[in-house]
C-alpha cells in the first residue's frame, strides 16, 4: 500500500513512525513534511490548503491511501478532492468536518443526538458580548467559533480579559461563542469511524496551558500522557455509548456522513462527562502517545475507515505500559515563537518534529511555536515521564521552553474524579 500523509506537524512525523513500521505499506510520502518525516518517508511540497492541489499530488505520486494530518485542509474540502479523484482518503468530507470548523454546528449536532455537553450562548455581536457574560457567569469561558489551532478559547475568571478576548475575536471577523464552565478533569478521547462503525482508542490527557501548574495562556498543547490510571475503568464504554456514536449516527442521520478520526475532549465533571468540543482529525499532541501504544498495524486500520469496512477490521491491539511526550517550544511561544534557530539533539529516538526545517547546509532549524514533541514508552507513566525528560535534556534550542510538569499530578495520584 502506497500511503501519502498530508501535514507537517508532529502529528504527521508520529503517523509516519507508525505507519512505516507497517508491514502492509510499501510507499510512504508525507507532504509537506518537516525535518523529522524526511528521514522516514518521501517529501513533496504541497499547499495542504488547496484540495486541489492535495488531490493532484495523490493522483501524481500514485497513492493507494491518503491520510490527512491538520484541520485546515479537511475543512476546506481536500479529503473530498481526494475520494473525487478515485483514492481512498482517512479524513471527512467538508461537510462533516464543520464539526470541528464550527462550534455553533458541533452544538446543534449534539442537541440532536442527546450528547451531554456545556450550555452555550452565541454572541451575535459587541453589544450582546457583556449580556451574554452576566448570564453565564464566572468562570468564563469565550471561544473562537471558527478554527484558532488551540489557542482561540479563554477560560478565566478575570471578567476583563474574557471582554477583551471577546472583542478581539470579533474585530477580526470572527464569530464567539460563550459556554457554561465544566469542573473536573479533561480527557481526550480519538474514535476512528468509518461512518457507521465506530472503535475508541486509549484515552489521553493533554497540558494546554504554556506554563507549570496550567499557569499561562492556552497554547495547541504542550504536552500528553496515555493512559489514564486514574480514569474510570468504564469511561471509554460510556463515551462510545453517549458520545461518539450518537455523534456518528447523527451525522450519517443528516446526511453528512463522518469518516475518519473523531475527536471528543471531554470534562469528567461532577455531573458526569461532558463535551468541551468535537475535532475532526488526530489530536495534537495527544497523537504522539496515542499511536506508539497500538499494537494493531495502523495503514490497515485507516484504510478500512476509509473505504467502508471497519465493522470487518479485527479488534484493537493494545501494548502495556504508558507513554509520554514533551512539547519544547521555541522562545515567544505562543504568542509570538522565534523561528530560524540551530536545533541539535533532534534525532535521538522518540523525538518527533513538529516545526522544523532544515537550510542548505543540512542544519536542522526551528520553523514554528512548537519545534519538538519528545516522547518515550515505559512500563508505566512515572518511567514514560522519566525517559520523556531525559532525551528532552539532549535538546539544544536557543531560548527553548518546556513544562516540567507533563503527568507529574497523575504519577502522584493527585488527579481524581467525582
């Protein structure tokens, strides 16, 4: 099988990983790849972006399966252009990927299907803003209705910086979207779908905030651990059974089928599990302890998502043990990250590119927020969380930075659920 991954992020260098291990994959393309892909698959420029373009590469390199990485171009329509032009696709169409473009629509999807989730409030413009606030109350939390990497959502309960997050979304044509506060911890939860059939992963928790203790703003994540000791031994099963699949059948209902990696994050509140948001695509960087866990070869996997035959696709294998990955991000992250720095110690095992380039010469150079996703396996999380911070010690970026903190509360038991 001749896979082409599209995207350029750690996400796509831990699909390649995963995928070049695949006895089943002969072929292996990421496009337009990083510093880190190169090593393991071929690399084609392309503007993830443009369907067409997108399209026309798969056509051109021969692919037998295309796995779309970021939500930019599964919301512009490139898995579409993809299926149009005869080549099976992991990724939704469009239509069905407005579940992550659109907060507005994830939340008339879930009203529709009965999933728990936050009560909302769309904000139709300035004026409502203050309105809706006092009707929510504190904690607040703003979102971004549209995509914002992450980083679009202000939980506070500094009622000023929540306006002043407000007024900037809306001056910049944006539309906000004001949402009830859900106590408790957050779980990520990848379901791969078909669109009919529906298989959960191991769930993982991702670290949003830049700093220690979830001090700082909200970033596209700076680090994951998987799995969860401390989540209830039900939880997956009662997620696929209120969450993930309503939301698939939902969508089938409606006439816009879901195909591919369904995203819940989820609040395990004192009311019980709630939906933050849907993502349409492969978390980041949930990603990267996610896939090195699964035992199941993973081209097998998305391709019978992606051509209708998942209810056939033997169940999942899982490996023991735990994984962790540390993000190290570049100086100014996230509000305004350094590019163009000499990265070293970037080739050691389980370091994963994220925003990286290499010159000329051959130097590996920072070239986004996020350089690397470092990440290790153990036998359980303390010695994941051990061998994750011993390569992070390798890296050499001027003015890098890091949590030390990445699943330090689970390894100490100081997470719990109501």
């Amino acid at each position: 099988m001749r896979v082409l991954v599209i995207g350029s992020g750690a996400r796509e260098h831990a699909l390649c990983v995963a995928l070049s291990s695949d006895p089943a994959v002969t072929a292996l393309a990421c496009a337009p790849g990083n510093a880190g892909t190169r090593a393991i698959a071929e690399a084609a420029p392309v503007d993830v972006a443009d369907p067409v373009a997108v399209a026309a590469l798969a056509t051109g390199w021969g692919a037998d399966l295309v796995v779309v990485g970021p939500e930019v171009p599964l919301v512009a329509g490139a898995a579409d252009a993809v299926r149009d032009a005869g080549i099976a696709c992991f990724g939704p169409s469009e239509q069905a990927a407005q579940i992550e473009g659109s907060k507005s629509f994830a939340k008339h999807v879930m009203a529709a299907a009965g999933v728990p989730t936050a009560r909302s409030w769309p904000v139709g413009g300035a004026a409502e803003l203050e309105t809706v606030l006092d009707e929510a109350g504190a904690p607040y939390v703003v979102k971004d209705d549209g995509l914002a990497a992450g980083k679009g959502v202000v939980v506070t309960t500094d009622r000023a910086a929540a306006v002043a997050h407000g007024h900037r979304v809306l001056d910049a044509g944006g539309a906000v979207l004001v949402e009830e506060y859900l106590d408790g911890p957050e779980v990520s939860l990848f379901a791969v779908t078909d669109g009919t059939t529906v298989l959960p992963l191991v769930p993982a928790q991702d670290h949003k905030r830049r700093d220690d203790g979830d001090a700082g703003p909200n970033t596209g994540g700076m680090g994951a651990y998987a799995p969860l000791p401390w989540a209830p031994a039900e939880l997956v099963e009662e997620v696929l059974a209120t969450v993930l699949q309503p939301t698939v059948d939902e969508m089938r209902r409606r006439g816009e089928p879901f195909s591919g990696l369904l995203y819940a994050g989820l609040a395990l509140t004192s009311r019980g599990v709630r939906v933050v948001e849907f993502n349409a695509r492969f978390g980041d960087p949930e990603t990267q302890v996610v896939l090195p866990l699964l035992e199941t070869p993973l081209a097998g996997l998305l391709h019978a998502a992606a051509t209708g035959t998942l209810a056939e696709h033997p169940p999942l294998r899982w490996r023991d043990g735990a994984a962790v990955t540390v993000v190290v991000a570049a100086a100014g992250y996230p509000e305004a990250p350094r590019t163009g720095d000499p990265v070293t110690g970037a080739d050691g095992e389980g370091v994963l590119h994220a925003g990286t380039t290499v010159d000329a010469e051959g130097t590996v150079r920072s070239a986004g927020g996020r350089v690397l996703a470092v990440t290790a396996t153990g036998a359980d999380l303390a010695a994941a969380r051990q061998a994750a911070y011993e390569r992070v010690a390798a890296v050499r970026l001027a003015g890098a930075h890091w949590r030390s903190d990445i699943a330090l509360a689970a390894v100490e038991g100081r997470i719990t659920v109501d």
